[in-house]
C-alpha cells in the first residue's frame, strides 16, 4: 500500500560526450593568376589546363561546416584569362553510394560557389553559383541578393560537369569577371566560399567551414585577383 507522499527516483539520460573543439582556423587566401593555357568548358580536367593538376597550386576543401577535418575531400585550381575567373572542382564521393542527380540544392551533389566584394564595398551583395553533375547549373539568391544582381551572376557563365567514375565527379566553370561586379582590369581581394555538397556523406565539406550557411563568404576564404 502506497502511503503520502510518494517518492520516486528521477533518472536523467548520461550526458552526451563533449565534442572536441575545432580550434579556430584562419581566413585562408588563395592568389588567382592570369593562364594563358586554353581552357575547354566540359567538365574534363586535364593537366594542360589547370596548372598540371598539382595538388600543391590548387584548393584543398576538406573542411566540415565546423572546421572539422573530413573526407572524402574535393579540390579546386583557380585561374583567370583576363575576362574571366576559370574555375575546376574536382570531387571524391563514396563509390559505394551513386549520386544524387538532378539540380535541387541540398538535395542534390553539388558544388557552390560564393562570392562578396566586402573589403572594397562592405555591405555588398552575396552572389552564389551552383553547379550540379547532371551539367546544370543556377544563380541563387538565397543570401539575399537584390534580383537584378542575381540575374547579372549568372550572364555569359559557362559549366560542364563530368561523372568520371563511381567515386568521382569533376566540374569547371568560366565566369565572366563583370558579371560578378568585379573589374578584371584591377587588383582586389573577395571573400569567397567553396562548397561541394555530397550526398553520400559528410554532407558539406567546404574550403573554410563557415560555422553558418555555406554561402556565408566572409567566413570562408578569400581570393586575391592578380591581373
């Protein structure tokens, strides 16, 4: 027989293991210097393209949103050609797992590209390109880029996108450098966010882990252009 008051014991779940802080990694900066090597937009990369496919003179991207490292990883090699910024991405996904093919951000693999001209214009729009293996590709505005400037990133780009294998996917693109509002005549500096978004896991794996959106550029990296 139960007499008042009735006692019971509380029992509360264990806590959950505490993460390992990521320590907090720097901006990193990456100069993009003129090519006179004649790029083919096809989603084929070759050496003669992009700087011998050096790993060294190209963009590691193996980063979680948190800055943790993760893999597979991706890896990008910038260039220009005076008009126009020249961008590969070439991606290592699970070969066990296919692609996810279609043009659905976030639901879809996928490579984006960010872009702010914040050093010189603070308050600048952010202007976000995404491409996808199926060979589409969008100008988004979902960091809130006025319609006209979204419109603008997206004129006279060219995108290809190659399923290599299993386990890889590559993709280039050519960007008209005034599309973006930049001056290819000049010397300047924009925050700048790469992400390729994997399906098979881990789902986002970046330049810089932006610790927010990955389209967040001025927590991403930044690219020095060298006319």
């Amino acid at each position: 027989r139960v007499t008042w008051p009735v006692v019971t014991e509380v029992r509360y779940p264990d806590p959950a293991p505490a993460k390992t802080a990521v320590p907090e990694q720097p901006r990193p900066l990456f100069r993009v210097t003129r090519t006179e090597a004649a790029v083919t937009i096809d989603g084929e990369l070759t050496a003669q393209e992009w700087a011998g496919l050096d790993p060294a003179k190209g963009i590691l991207i193996a980063q979680g949103l948190e800055q943790e490292p993760v893999k597979p990883v991706s890896r990008a090699w910038i260039s220009h050609d005076g008009a126009n910024l020249l961008v590969a991405v070439d991606n290592e996904v699970d070969p066990a797992r296919p692609l996810n093919l279609g043009d659905q951000w976030g639901r879809d693999d996928s490579v984006e590209l960010a872009f702010r001209d914040s050093e010189r214009k603070p308050g600048s729009p952010i202007l976000i390109l995404r491409g996808y293996p199926s060979g589409g590709f969008a100008s988004s505005d979902e960091a809130g880029a006025p319609p006209d400037l979204v419109k603008r990133a997206a004129e006279g780009v060219q995108y290809g996108a190659k399923i290599v294998s299993p386990g890889r996917w590559t993709a280039e693109w050519k960007i008209p450098l005034t599309s973006l509002g930049l001056d290819p005549s000049e010397s300047f500096r924009v925050a700048f966010s790469l992400t390729a978004r994997k399906t098979a896991g881990p789902d986002w794996v970046l330049w810089r882990g932006t610790k927010a959106a990955t389209w967040q550029a001025d927590q991403g990296g930044i690219l020095e252009f060298v006319p």
